[in-house]
C-alpha cells in the first residue's frame, strides 16, 4: 500500500464505519446504521460522480429490473406502485429518494475511488487508501464494508469477433451506451441470450427498421405481468399491511419455484417449453431450437420478461432470434458459421459482465496480503482470516436486495453485540476441515469466467452459501453472532 505523509496538520480522518459503494447496497446500509446506530461516525465512498450503481451505470434502452419489485425494494422502505418489473430510472429515483429521505446523500463522497485497506491488529483499524482530484488520502475505521457489487464497471465482457475491424456501422457494447445512438430505422442484431439481450429486443424493435438476437445458445426465458396482482388487488389497505403481505407472497412463490425446479428439473423443463411453445405460436420459431437450453432450470439465472413484451415483438415480425454461431463480422454485419449472412447497421455486443471481487480493491491483515481465492465465505458476508470487514452480494436466484437487507442487519447487530460486550474486532476463523466448494454454484459464463479468483465456500454451515432467502433468514437474522466459529476481541 501506498504510504501518505499524515502529518498532524494533516491527521488521518477516523470513521467508526465505512461503505464502499453508493448503489442499492451502500446507500440501504448507509440508511440503516444511520437509524439504528446513530451515534456512528458513517461514511460512504463513491467511485463515480453520482449514486445508484448499476442503475445510474447502465443507459440501454429498456434497462428494467429482473427481479419483482416489492422484494427488490428494501423491506424498510417500501416500493411505492403495484410495478413488478421496474424500468432502470424509476428504481434509480427510488433509490436516491431514499438516500435523501434518510439524510444519507450528505455521507456520500463522490468521485472517491478506493484502492486498498490495510487492518492493524495492534491498532484495531482499517486504514483505507483512496484517490479523489488525482491525489491519494486515507481515512481509519473500525468497520470496512464492501458494498461495490462484483462486476466490473470500468469494462463488460468483450470477446474479440474475427473481422470486426471491417464492420462499417457501429458496435456497442449495453455497459457503454452512447447517449446519442439513434436505432430509429436501422437493422440491429444484438448478440447475447441473457437479460439485457431479451430487455433490449422488445425496446428497440419498435422504431428499428428490424432487431434480431443473435444467440450461440438459448435461454430459459419467462413472462411474468407487469404490474403485481396482489398489489392491485390489494390496492385499497393500509402501506404497512398491504406491502408484508405482497412481499411474502413474492417471497414464497420465488423460494417454492425455485426448490421445485431444482428437485423436479423434468418437470419445470416441460412446463418452460409449453409456455414458451404457446407464447410463440405465429412466429414460426421452433422452440428446441431456440428456447430450449442444455441445462437445467435455474443453472443459471431465468430470463422475466413483464407482459410478455419480447414475444409480442417477435409476433409482430419486427424481431427474430437466430441460434448459432459467429464466422466473422464483415463490413455489412455478420457471417455465421451456417453460411447465412445477418444485415446490420449496428450490431449490439450483450455479451455480460466481468466479475472483479470486492471492486479489485487491494487488502492486507497485519501486512500480509489478502488473497481472495484463499479466503473461505462465512454466511457468505464475510471472509475467513479478515477481521472486521463485511461485504454484500445478493442472490443470484432472487432479488439481490432480500441478501443486502440481511447483511445489513447482521451489521447492525455486530455493531450492538459488540458496544454491549465492549469489543473492538470480530473474524472468522476457518476450521481446516470444512471442504472446499466454488464461491458460487452457478453456471452462468460471467461466474465460471471468475471463479479462479473469488472466495472458497465450505460444504457445510456457517461456510456454505444456502441461495434460500428463508434459511438466510434465521441464520443471518436471528442465529447468535457468537457461534464459536467468529473469535473476538
């Protein structure tokens, strides 16, 4: 780590917590240790000029959230409409009326890019390093929380198609949309199957002279409506009655499909296809061909679509999908290794996220550096061997917020457990005979690119990572922090 002159006309600044990260996760927590801690020194570190994360980030046309609404919204706060599937501007309105709401904006510090923490055992400290107008500083804490998700936000995932040097219209990468790209009669081929493929096809076909998904396997993808029924139903009770109910409803629904698919996978395959198979009659799409994945429900994450909005725009002719695989791009659009030949004007590379741990921050424990990949997950919040430093990564098969609101309340109770029992630090210990698993069983490209350098899980609890919000629950929410597995000092 870089050293800084700390002179005592410039002292070092101490903060008895500090978040990494102004998105959905550092401003939920920022809120919560502000209202139940309020006598904490709190600070929050920001990278880029403005909050909101991934929602302020991403600019694509239809950027909306995958998950529902009334379980993606924090549990303390909730989302304000019947809306299941969020457009990306209402929720980044959501998120910064929060921030304002819980007097948490005047606690972020934009443009503050961290890039390493060092912990002091004899001093019971995180000093973080960060740069902000081009010149490095410090700040201590008692407390670092990492709350930068885990992809990178400097570069998406950009495999290098052969010939793409003679294409002459334009190539865009979802992570970097030009604020002036216009599609309006143009022939787009978007490459890529996942979310932001099959929320880009139905907001662009519309204006597009044609929009075609070009896909090298297909996706298990769903329509859900656009607006929840239980919360239109409901529409006339109380907030405070009203939300719980269409929140556990939603809750309960996404565990219940989500075990069943895993222990019926036959099953939940049949009941996809003849969805699917119904949603795309008149299209003249086979769906084996292009809908029926080579794994099983839930491998990797499903595809919702609200109101059945990327069928209808394959119903009106004005999209397609085609499945298989890229010769090279040429100076009108795209060859493939079939021998057809795809026009295009611009050509859309949705082709996923890299992951980078922690926001590729840099740690050391007493000196010694902190390696990731040789680290284990506790209750996947915290890293074995790192004391005082928690971090928040959301489901991969539910809301991510359902996991930030967990973490933020096993935060807050750290923080109560230790002032009550005046104790300056906590850590994992690992115990050498818990088996190692990957950080995350999931087979979905942007984490096997990863794996190699995230965390280790164990094969069995506090070590193993459940992806059940209600096992989570009463292990995170409610289990004692002191389970002789965290040591304390």
């Amino acid at each position: 780590m870089t050293s800084q002159d700390t002179s005592p006309a410039q002292p070092v600044e101490d903060v008895d917590v500090l978040v990494i990260g102004a998105g959905l996760s550092g401003i939920g927590a920022a809120c919560q240790i502000v209202t139940r801690h309020p006598g904490k020194s709190v600070a929050v570190l920001e990278a880029r000029a403005t909050s909101g994360g991934t929602w302020d980030l991403f600019r694509y046309p239809g950027i909306r959230s995958d998950s529902d609404m009334f379980t993606f919204g924090f549990r303390w706060r909730p989302w304000p409409s019947d809306t299941a599937l969020a457009d990306g501007h209402l929720i980044l309105d959501y998120l910064r009326a929060v921030a304002e709401e819980y007097d948490v904006e005047r606690l972020i510090r934009y443009d503050h890019r961290v890039t390493s923490a060092a912990w002091s055992s004899d001093e019971q400290r995180w000093t973080v390093t960060y740069t902000h107008d081009g010149v490095e500083k410090q700040v201590r804490c008692s407390l670092l929380w990492g709350c930068s998700g885990y992809y990178d936000y400097d570069q998406g995932h950009a495999p290098v198609f052969p010939g793409a040097e003679y294409f002459e219209g334009q190539v865009v990468h979802p992570q970097f949309w030009p604020e002036d790209l216009d599609h309006a009669g143009k022939k787009v081929v978007v490459i890529g199957s996942g979310a932001t493929a099959v929320t880009l096809v139905p907001a662009m076909a519309p204006t597009a002279e044609h929009v075609t998904m070009l896909q090298r396997s297909p996706t298990y993808i769903l329509s859900r409506p656009g607006r929840d029924g239980w919360g239109k139903a409901l529409a006339r009770l109380p907030e405070k009655l009203r939300f719980p109910l269409v929140r556990w409803k939603n809750i309960l629904v996404q565990v219940g499909s989500y075990q069943l698919f895993q222990r019926r996978p036959e099953w939940g395959k049949n009941l996809i296809r003849t969805a699917t198979a119904r949603q795309l009659e008149g299209t003249g799409l086979d769906v084996d061909t292009h809908f029926k994945p080579d794994y099983n429900p839930w491998d990797q994450r499903l595809c919702f679509v609200p109101d059945s909005d990327l069928f209808k725009a394959l119903r009106s002719g004005k999209a397609d999908v085609v499945t298989d695989h890229i010769d090279t791009f040429d100076a009108t659009g795209i060859r493939l290794t079939s021998g057809k030949h795809l026009d295009a004007d611009i050509i859309v590379t949705a082709t996923g996220l890299r992951l980078k741990a922690f926001g590729g921050i840099s740690m050391t424990v007493d000196g010694a550096e902190v390696k990731a990949h040789e680290t284990m997950a506790y209750k996947a919040l915290m890293l074995s061997g790192v004391p005082n430093f928690v971090y928040t990564i959301g489901y991969t098969n539910a809301s991510w917020t359902l996991k930030a609101d967990l973490v933020s309340d096993y935060v807050c109770r750290m923080l109560e457990h230790l002032d009550t029992h005046g104790l300056s630090s906590f850590v994992a210990e690992r115990d050498p005979s818990v088996g190692e698993r990957p950080f995350m069983d999931f087979q979905s490209g942007y984490v096997l690119r990863a794996l190699d350098h995230l965390p280790r899980q164990g094969d069995r609890a506090p070590w193993m990572l459940k992806q059940n919000y209600l096992t989570d629950l009463r292990t995170i929410r409610h289990d004692e922090l002191d389970d002789g597995v965290l040591a304390f000092r």
